[in-house]
C-alpha cells in the first residue's frame, strides 16, 4: 500500500493461501512451463494471446488506440517469464505506451552484447543448449538422489 497505493493481495487470498494444502502433484524442475498455456490462468490475467485473429478489437484499454492494444497482452506475457528475462533488461525496461519498442531494443542491446560478455554467441533454443540442459538435469537428478539416499554430503554445482 505504501508504495503503490493498493494492496498487491487480497485479504480473501491470503486467507485461502493460508488453509490450502500442499498440492499431491506439483510443477518442479523445468523453466519452461508456460501458466499461460493452462486454460484456467487465461481469464484470471485477462490475456489474449497471438494466435487470437484481430485480438486488438476484443482488447479495451485507456487510449482506445488498436494498434497498441495488444500491448496489456504482451505485458501480461513479459511480466509472468520476467524469471527468464535477463537481468540487465529486466532492470531497465519501463511500462508504459513504448513499452515494447523500449523492451526491444533492450533485449537487442543484450544480445549484441552477449558474446563478447560470455564467451558465446547469444542464440534461441536450439539442439545444443536442449541436450546440456538435460546432460544438467540428469547429473542433478543422479546428485539429489545420492544424496537423499545419504550416499553424498555435499551437492556441488558446477557451471555449463
């Protein structure tokens, strides 16, 4: 309340958050689950997608201005995988009417920048970077299993 000047969470949810309980199957492991792909999170974030035709004229924002309408969608979208947003855009980006011009260029600037700060060319998802993911989930795995056996002490963690 104090710096926004609304309260981020209802009293009602923190009473249901408070008296549920642990769910029997839970999401754990991967960064790539997308909540927006689960029906039941959609209306709740008031989201229309891109693969919605003319999802502009079902949009209703402050300035009426269809060609930025998509932009409350897309906020939705950045904001829910601001986890996978790397720090130096997160940091900087603002919200606001060129919201995603500014993201944009931001992600451009991090990308441009990329290699010379990593020592690798700054790519998307490809085959390489699937398999050293699982290469990594799977000593991970053999890892919690030693250690939940109580055959290891110490799980070390080694950079990709």
């Amino acid at each position: 309340m104090q710096t926004f000047g609304f309260e981020l969470a209802e009293f009602s949810l923190i009473d249901k958050l408070e008296n549920c309980q642990w769910p029997e199957k839970s999401i754990a492991g991967t960064p790539w689950y997308a909540i927006l792909c689960n029906n039941r999170y959609v209306e709740d974030f008031a989201w229309l997608g891109p693969h919605v035709k003319d999802r502009q004229n079902y949009i209703k924002e402050y300035d009426n201005d269809p060609e930025t309408a998509m932009l409350q969608s897309d906020t939705v979208s950045v904001l829910l995988n601001l986890g996978s947003i790397p720090d130096f855009v997160a940091s900087k980006f603002v919200l606001g009417p060129t919201f995603a011009e500014n993201f944009m260029g931001l992600m451009d600037e991090y990308k441009k920048n990329f290699e010379d700060e990593h020592g690798n060319k700054w790519d998307y998802s490809n085959q390489k970077l699937l398999t050293n993911y699982l290469t990594f989930k799977r000593s991970r795995e053999s890892h919690q299993r030693d250690y939940a056996e109580g055959g290891a002490r110490e799980i070390e963690m080694k950079k990709m």
